[in-house]
C-alpha cells in the first residue's frame, strides 16, 4: 500500500532507502568527503512540518545544498520512502541498527542528536524486517 501523507499528518519521522549502483565520493560540508560504496543505504529523517514537502525534496535531483542527505540523493540511481506517525528519526535509526543495518559516517545527518550516525548501508536481507519492525508505511512522492 502507497500512500501520500494527509496534510493534517503532515509531521512525523521516514526512511529514505537509496540505491548506488556504483561507489562515489561526496563531499558533506563539515563531514568532509566521503566514499560512499554501492549498495542500498537508509537514512533516517525527520519533518515536523511539511513532511510531504521534505520527502518530495529528497527525491529532486536539482535543489540546493542544505542536508548532508542532499549530497547523497542527487547520486541516487533509485529511491523510495516509507514513513512513521509513531517513531521519531532517532527511533528509526535505532531499529534500523538493531536490524543489523551498518551504521555509516559519524555525524551524517545526526548533528542535531546523540545518535552516532542516521545513515545505514544495508548488509543485505534486513530491509522488510526493520520497515516491519517501525511499523512504517510506503510513501508515493
């Protein structure tokens, strides 16, 4: 089930799934340049207002350079999100790693938290188990 999110709900917490089909380095302002290796990651985010908007955003590959996910999205070769009423964005990112996802890049996307990192390479086979355990539903940009 795909749904956009209704404008009375639209706050809450998503899952940006990206898709590199080839490794490439990124320079994320503070964060310095980094590799990022092919494969499937999932960054964990947030909007208390426009969550809609935000997740759209995300999906633009002409925009201007705000989030450290930005300079990963433009890069993307797929993307798709899922998002969550109930958890916040440190919430996802802490399932995300008890479901064996491998936390990636110290600070990315965190700088306003305690959390290590919301961005996560996805080691294989844990994508269905950790949507399931947030309880997250797709979004349709």
């Amino acid at each position: 089930m795909t749904v956009n999110v209704p404008k009375e709900r639209n706050k809450g917490s998503y899952a940006l799934f990206l898709t590199f089909n080839e490794s490439f380095k990124a320079d994320v302002g503070a964060l310095g340049t980094l590799t990022v290796e092919k494969g499937e990651y999932c960054y964990a985010g947030s909007a208390m207002n426009g969550l809609s908007q935000r997740i759209r955003r995300h999906f633009s590959k002409k925009k201007k350079m705000h989030w450290h996910i930005d300079r990963l999205t433009v890069k993307s070769d797929a993307m798709e999100a899922f998002v969550s009423y109930e958890k916040d964005e440190c919430g996802i990112a802490r399932i995300a790693e008890e479901c064996s996802f491998v936390p990636v890049f110290k600070g990315f996307g965190a700088s306003d938290c305690k959390c290590e990192t919301h961005l996560f390479y996805n080691a294989g086979g844990v994508k269905e188990k950790m949507l399931n355990a947030a309880a997250m539903i797709p979004f349709a940009p």
